[in-house]
C-alpha cells in the first residue's frame, strides 16, 4: 500500500520495485507471488516499530509498505492510502491472549473467543 499521489494507471510489480519500499520481511515472497522471484528490492533506510507507523509513512508519501487489507481497510476507503494489487501474504505469526482465572478481563476473553468463533466456553473452567 501506499499514497494515491504515487498511483499510476500502469503501475505494475515490476514498477513498484523502482519505488521506496519500507522494510518488512515479506517483500521477497510479495515479489514472488507477484510472479518477480528474484526481486532486488531497494528499502528505506528507516525501520518503523509497528504497522500504524508504517501506514502514516505509507500515506505521507515516503514509501510502500506491507500492510493488511483488513486492518487498513478504513485508511484505503477514506483515500489515504491505496493497495492496487491483489496479491496478499498470510500471515506469519499469530497473538497469544493470556489471563489469569481471577483477572477481571475473563468477560473480554469470552468475547474475544466468540470473534473467532472458539465459543463462550473456555475448555477450562473459568468463574463467572
């Protein structure tokens, strides 16, 4: 993803790799699933902490970025950012949720399990 600003009407893989990438791990399995196996990237020489950051470095212009569609769907349909092609990485990693039985986030930890569809009930028991 990056800034309208820097859309072109032919703008292909190919062409991104003549753009500022901001780096990210992920550049060289994009490439390849963008059929450019053996990609030579050139990356900003700023590394950002977090996605939030590399999305306001996006939208400001200094360059491209990795960035989930899901998570920054609201920045592309505001026109703060643009994603024109359809090549999207699975994720690598994951999050872990950890509580304490007696933790008054039990309620959150029940909620959070219905989003992904794991159900209300923990396969330990957990008091109300």
């Amino acid at each position: 993803m990056f800034s309208p600003k820097w859309a072109t009407r032919r703008l292909t893989a190919k062409k991104l790799l003549e753009m500022p990438l901001i780096p990210d791990p992920g550049w060289p399995e994009w490439f390849k699933l963008a059929g450019i196996p053996n990609a030579k990237p050139t990356f900003l020489a700023t590394r950002y902490s977090n996605y939030e950051l590399e999305a306001q470095a996006a939208a400001q212009g200094f360059g491209a970025a990795l960035l989930s569609p899901v998570l920054f769907a609201d920045l592309i349909a505001q026109g703060v950012l643009t994603a024109p092609f359809s090549w999207v990485l699975e994720g690598r990693g994951g999050y872990w949720l950890l509580w304490v039985d007696e933790s008054p986030e039990r309620h959150f930890v029940r909620w959070m399990k219905l989003q992904f569809g794991i159900g209300a009930e923990p396969p330990f028991p957990v008091t109300a």
